[in-house]
C-alpha cells in the first residue's frame, strides 16, 4: 500500500519536466532582455518622449477635446461603435446623420481602424481619440527609430530622428485643425517605409506578410489623401531595389503579390462594402485643380514656422496652415545634403529610394503633380482636393536622410577628435558628440516649440449646455443643431441623438435631408411663429411637430406619428391605425434593409425612406439593415488572418535572394556601421 505522501515516478519526470521547461523559459526570456536591452531602453525613452509632447491628450475630462474645429467633424462616424455591445451587428448602419447610411463606408473618419475601435470600445470617442493620438506620436517615433534601425544607423541618430518626427509639423500642423484622422494615416504610412526596406534586404515571408498588414492599417486608417500619396509616392520608388535584378525579381514578386493579397484580404471589409455603395455616392472636387501649391514652392515648408505665413495666400498657397504646415528646420535639410555628398557611393540604390519617393510626394503634392495626372487619368485628380496633406509622408524619408547623414559625420575617420582629461585617463571621448549635440537638442527645441501650440485642448462650450435639452425627443426624431457649428456634435452623438444635418465631405447622391423635427439656427425667427420655442445663446429653437421620424399616412393624406427606437441598424416601430396605410420612417433606404410585422417578414415599398404596408390596428414593426457586403468582407478578412498566422508559423526555407550592389552591409561599412547593436 503506498502512502498518501509518496511520488510516484511518473510524477516527479512530469513535475521535473514542468520545472526544467520553467527554467528554460525564464532563461531564454532574460537572455533576449540581455540581447535587446538598449533597444528596449530606447523605446522606452520614446515612450516617454511621445507621454511629454502629447500629455495634454491625458486629460480624460470628456468636456475637453482637442483643439481644431474639424475634430468633431472627422470623428462623428466612430460614435457608432457605442452600439457594439448592446445591438452588435446594429453597428453596420450609422444611423446618427442626414438620414443615416453604412457605416463602414465612411472613408472620411477611421472607423474601421483597431486603434480607433479599441481605443473608442474602451474610452468613448472623445477621450478614445485622445489616447489615439497619444499612441500615434509613439508609433511615428517607432517607425522613424525602425527606419534608422533598417539603415543600420547608430543610437544617436535613431533616437534624434525619432524624437524630431514626434514633433515634426506634418503631424502638428494637422491638429491646427483638429484633423487627427490625417495623422493616423500619416503615422501608419510611416511604418510602410521601413517594411519596405525590410522587405528589400530580408525578402522573407514573415516580411512580406508584415508589410501586407501594415498596408491594410494605412488602409482602414481614412481621409485617403495619405494612401493616394503611398501609392503614387512610396511604392513606385521601391521599383529601384530590383531593375536590372533579374535573378531576383521573381522573388520579389512573389513576395510583393502575398503582400498585396494579405493587404487587400484584411481591408476587405473597408473596400467591398465601399464599392457596392460607390454608385450612391458624390464628393465635392476642385475642378481648376488650384488648391494646392505649385512645385518649387512646396518645400519651402519644410523651414517656414511663420505662423502668418500660413494664414495668408503668399506664394500661391490656400491660407489654410493645417494644409501647408511641415516645420522641421533647417538641420536635417543640411544632414540629408551630408547624406547626398557622402552617402551615395557605397548605398547608391538605398539613396535613390530616398530621393525618388520625397520627389514623387512632392510631385503630387503639388498643383504641378495634379494637373500631370489629370492629363494620365482625367477625371481623378479634381476629387483629391488638398494634395498639399500629401506632402506630411516626405518628413520621415527626409529625417531618415538626416539620419543617416549625422551617423556619417559621428563615424567619419578625419572628423574625429579625442577628448582626454589627465586626471581621467580612462576617460576618452570623441568631441564630435559634444560639438554635435547642442544643434540636435536646438533642432528638437525649435521643432517643439512650433508644434506645442497644436498640441492642445479646448473646452466644450459651456453655453450650449442650456439648448440640450431642446434636442431630446419622445421619439427617434431628426434634430438640427445650426450648420457647419461642429462643437454641437460630441454634445449630441454622444448622447445618440439623430442630426440631420452634420457636414461631411461626401453626400449620397440625388437625395435630400432628413426633415427636421427640432431646429437651431441663428438667423431671425419671428416669436409669434407658432413653432417657435426658445432662444438660447443667440440659437433661435423651432419645432416642426409634423416632422415624425415615423408616422403612418392614411389615405386621406392624414398623418398619424408613431413611436420609434432607433439604434443604428436596428429600428423598432410601434403604431395603431383604424384603417390599412403607410408606415414611413424617415431613414435612408436600400435594398440591404429587411422589414417584418409582428415577427412575420413583409416587403419594403419604394422610395428614399423606409416604408411599408401597415394593415389596420396596432402593430409592431422591425426594420433591419442586414447587408451582404459587409458580411463577405468580413471572411475575407478572416481568411486573411489565418493566411498571416500560418505564413508566420510556417518554416520560410529561402529568405534571402540577391541583394543589389551597393547595398550590402559589407557594401557600406565604411560609411555606416553594420553592427544593429551600434553605440555609437
């Protein structure tokens, strides 16, 4: 008989085999730590850098939002993410403005994009957006360190770069108009450029399936200014890596095509919902194609911090700042002209890589560059409005230039000089550090010092707090606060209230607004109106009671208002008429909408609303948006998640081809250190 306390021997092999796979673990854990700890070290003072420039984002008082009148309007769309957890797939329609619509169609904001949705999920739109934009400055840093990383540049370079692109004044100069969208997609693009490099010098399949991914984020990332500028600037300059390269461009290809099907399997549920939808749509162009800059005048932003400069149309620019602002200063202009001097002789492909893609985004930049496609592709450029916004994806390649340009002069043989103290002999310092680093920490200064004045929070206007209650109805009806008043909408949407007349910068095409049930407006409103209510803070309130969000239309033409509750693409009505008639209810229709009547399915009636048979009696009526396309979008990005996770786990046997000459890291030793752990 064995006792209670013994072990048996198959017990202590498994409890040995538990304790030594610990052990293995803990060991193989510390000695990666040991391997990357200055890399660790590194992001961690990024991460610190990003908390300091963007630490007024962390006020999470939801009455305070960041400065810049567009805030609201770019991120209006990411309200319906306040439904997931109480109606789920209700979210697929955005019924929150002019008549409601599908809400993955929505380009202009970044609804789609898993930094917005966790960020929203967890702390609203308001105070998600902060930490958004938080998180976004990090992320520029790191992809600029990644870049100075690829380039195989050393700490000093890495860490200048990547603490200048976190106050660069393509990302500052966005939030001049609270545009935090454009620095989303301007971050994500960033971590293209790296990845590509990556991909040229390490053609693996981890690689590829990595700049697939990204090429998805910058995707879901909205606006689409920054992903017409990717594609017409970035890609077409990558070509450079493989001409004349025959024995490795299929390869390449190949590596290339999985990239392009992991990026379009994982947005497809962006662009399949979008191009069912696009016949539907219209956007305002700018048919002279006038609104941006000429060419040679462009760069000049680069080193301009005049805040009046922007506010006036000097030098054949809209005076507009957000659309022009790409402050950085004059030092890594001069770097990137070291990098031109010294640079080329031993990377000559790597360089032109550069130089390329900052020409081809300054090209389509700028009103030369749109009026040049418009003769390619007529028709196109005009619906790219502001190609200025395009020209923020040059700061990150001109700051990788600057980089590599300060690594040069910190390792140039000629320019060293040593600094040695008698009573510290052990203490022997190259002087060129010292020399070098008062113009860095001026350049981060001055960059810092333009960009703090955007980086900043406004609050809500206290003044509209009376007029709130005006807009809460009974019902789900359309309410009005006055046009093109942005402040209205956190105010609202995030009470889930219906506007029925929000700006966006597309419309649906042939189709009106809603009717309003409540209205604001500024203009004269006689008080004798017997749909006058109230004024408040200069806002004239009326109230159309005949405007019923859903109402039953009697033969007679009579209309009886019914109650309705709407959550995006879930709306109950609940209605009683004496005699057969017409339900309406005033949101947008498509076929995609399916209707029942007391549980029992029923056929929708043509026309812009939703309507419907409603035979006498009191009945309940359920209309569902219940769309295809976002469901097939939906697999197919599943079916692009699986394709990552089995690349990625899957042995690739040929990871490396034939690198171009002059490209090698034996190539460029001289003049850049091929050790990814240099200290400098």
């Amino acid at each position: 008989m064995t006792s209670a306390s013994s072990v048996s021997p198959l017990g202590t092999s498994l409890s040995g085999d538990r304790s030594g796979a610990f052990r293995r673990f803990l060991a193989g854990g510390l000695a990666y730590l040991g391997r990357h700890s200055l890399d660790i070290a590194e992001l961690v003072l990024l991460l610190a850098w990003a908390l300091f420039v963007g630490r007024k984002f962390l006020d999470m008082n939801v009455n305070m939002i960041p400065w810049g009148a567009e805030f609201p309007m770019e991120t209006q769309s990411h309200y319906v993410w306040m439904l997931l957890s109480r109606c789920g797939t209700c979210v697929f329609w955005n019924g929150f403005a002019n008549g409601g619509s599908p809400a993955f169609v929505d380009v202009n904001g970044s609804i789609l994009h898993p930094l917005t949705v966790l960020t929203t999920l967890i702390w609203g739109v308001v105070n998600g957006s902060k930490v958004t934009m938080v998180a976004c400055l990090f992320l520029a840093g790191l992809a600029q360190w990644w870049l100075a990383k690829t380039l195989r540049l050393g700490v000093t370079a890495r860490m200048w770069s990547s603490f200048m692109v976190v106050v660069g004044g393509h990302l500052a100069g966005r939030l001049q108009n609270g545009m935090l969208v454009l620095v989303v997609s301007l971050v994500f693009s960033s971590l293209l450029i790296p990845a590509i490099l990556n991909l040229t010098t390490k053609p693996s399949r981890r690689s590829a399936l990595l700049l697939g991914v990204l090429f998805a984020l910058v995707l879901f990332s909205g606006q689409g200014y920054i992903q017409v500028g990717t594609l017409l600037g970035v890609l077409p300059a990558a070509l450079v890596y493989w001409i004349d390269k025959t024995s490795a461009i299929g390869h390449m290809l190949r590596r290339l095509l999985l990239a392009g099907l992991v990026a379009l399997l994982l947005s497809a549920v962006l662009w399949v919902p979008l191009l069912h939808f696009a016949p539907n749509l219209v956007k305002d162009g700018d048919p002279t194609l006038s609104y941006a800059q000429p060419l040679e005048y462009l760069p000049l932003n680069l080193i301009i911090r005049d805040q009046s400069f922007y506010e006036n149309p000097t030098l054949d620019k809209l005076p507009a700042p957000v659309l022009n602002i790409l402050y950085i200063g004059w030092l890594p202009i001069l770097l990137a002209v070291v990098t031109l001097a010294w640079g080329g002789s031993t990377r000559n492909r790597r360089l032109a890589f550069f130089l390329i893609a900052i020409f081809l985004v300054f090209f389509f930049s700028s009103s030369t560059g749109m009026r040049a496609l418009d003769k390619v592709v007529p028709g196109v450029a005009p619906y790219i409005r502001h190609p200025s916004l395009i020209a923020g994806i040059a700061i990150p390649l001109i700051l990788g230039l600057a980089a590599w340009g300060l690594d040069l002069i910190l390792h140039a043989d000629w320019l060293k000089l040593r600094l040695s103290i008698k009573r510290m002999p052990d203490l022997d310092v190259n002087a060129i550090y010292l020399l070098a680093a008062i113009p860095l920490l001026v350049s981060i200064r001055a960059a810092y010092d333009f960009a703090e004045k955007y980086y900043w929070m406004n609050p809500l206007p206290t003044e509209y707090e009376p007029s709130i209650p005006m807009l809460v109805t009974e019902s789900a009806e359309w309410v009005a606060p006055p046009f093109g008043e942005y402040l209205w909408y956190p105010m609202t949407l995030g009470r889930e209230m219906k506007l029925g007349n929000t700006f966006r910068p597309w419309r649906w095409k042939d189709r009106t607004s809603p009717p309003f049930y409540v209205e604001g407006t500024r203009d004269p409103v006689g008080l004798d109106s017997p749909d006058y209510v109230a004024t408040y803070s200069g806002v004239n309130w009326i109230v159309h009671p005949q405007n019923a969000y859903a109402k039953v239309v009697l033969p007679s033409g009579e209309q009886v208002a019914c109650t309705a509750v709407s959550q995006g693409g879930n709306i109950d009505v609940d209605c009683q008429t004496a005699v057969d008639a017409v339900l309406v209810v005033t949101e947008n229709a498509t076929l995609d909408w399916k209707v029942e009547i007391d549980s029992v399915g029923a056929r929708m009636l043509p026309g812009q609303w939703l309507s419907v048979a409603a035979p006498a009696g009191t009945h309940h009526f359920s209309f569902r948006y219940r769309p295809w396309d976002v469901w097939v979008g939906l697999s197919l990005g599943l079916l692009g998640v699986i394709l990552v996770i089995a690349g990625s786990w899957t042995r690739d046997n040929r990871t490396q081809v034939e690198v171009p000459a002059g490209d090698s890291a034996a190539a460029g030793a001289t003049a850049v250190r091929a050790d990814d752990r240099n200290l400098d």
